[in-house]
C-alpha cells in the first residue's frame, strides 16, 4: 500500500492497494488525515519533525495493527520517508505499508505449536524420570535379592529353577524399562 501525505498529515494519495486493504475510496481519504487509518506515534507529524529531514527515511518496517472500514484488524509493516516537494523546504511523506496479517497469524500459531510441544517434552521427562525411578529400583533390588539367594546356596536344586526364572523376569522387564526410557 502507498499512501502520501502533507507535512500536516493530510493524505494526498493512495494507490488502489491501499483502496483494496483498508476499504475506503480514494476520495473518502483524500485530505483528511494520515490517523483516519493509522493512529500510532510513529504518524504523530511531531514525532516526525523530532527527525533531521537529512535522513530521509523516518521508520522501517514498523508492525501496527489498523482498522478497516469494515472495522476489521488486519496487522501492516509501514516505513516512511521524506521527499521533497517543488517547493523549497516543503516536503511530503510517503508510507509504503505491507499487509503482514497472515505471516503474523503463522507465527501466532508456530508459538502455540512451539508451546505445545514444549510441554509434551516437559512430561516426557517427567515420565522418563517417574518410570526410570518407580520401576527401575524396585527391580534392581530384586535382581540383587535373586543373585544373593543364587550364590549363596539358600536354595536348594528345585528352588534354583524358580530363582533363576524369577531373574530371567525381572531381567526382561529391566530391559522393557530401558526400552521405555530411551
């Protein structure tokens, strides 16, 4: 969208994108202010004057979000800057704005998918933490019982096969518990 004005903030000319982004007619617009559809403090005509007119461009890229006719938010990157007019020292300005609703939407919802997997991360870990807690020492202790009752001829030959099948268990389902972890 183009859009440019006075000194005083009265708008000269609009392009038809700028017709079509705001849906107001070149002539609803024509000489009434610059704040009819922008009102930020960056089209403040003071805060413009603050600016040495040496550097030409005032502002770039500024994100503010605007009111349509139809008094619908849409969110467009403005820059301005001065040109000089034919009359000496008197100078227009000249906004160029892009509309950016729909990237800013994108990023609104990458924020929320970014959030999102933030927290299924967070239980992830937590859950990693809880299982590797909660069934990894409960089986470490059983292993070592198993391995004490084996080694230390506490059984005798028919009890040594249920020893042995209990560790071969608890080994599996150590391993069951790794497996979940990774």
């Amino acid at each position: 969208a183009l859009i440019v004005t006075t000194e005083s903030g009265n708008i000269k000319k609009i392009n038809k994108i700028t017709e079509e982004l705001f849906g107001y007619s070149e002539a609803e617009l024509l000489e009434s202010s610059i704040f009819s559809i922008v009102d930020h403090i960056y089209f403040a005509i003071e805060k413009i004057y603050e600016r040495p007119l040496e550097t030409e461009t005032f502002f770039q890229n500024i994100e503010l979000n605007c009111k349509t006719k139809q008094n619908k938010t849409i969110t467009v990157e403005f820059s301005c800057a001065a040109v000089r007019t034919e009359i000496k020292n008197v100078f227009d300005y000249i906004y160029i704005g892009r509309d950016i609703t729909a990237r800013k939407k994108a990023e609104e919802e990458n924020l929320k998918a970014l959030q999102k997997e933030r927290e299924i991360n967070h239980l992830r870990a937590r859950f990693t933490s809880m299982t590797s807690h909660e069934f990894g020492n409960p089986l470490t202790s059983i292993l070592l019982c198993l391995e004490q009752l084996n080694n230390n001829n506490f059984v005798e030959n028919e009890g040594k096969i249920f020893v042995k099948s209990a560790t071969e268990a608890a080994q599996r389902m150590q391993i069951l518990v790794k497996d979940i972890i990774a």
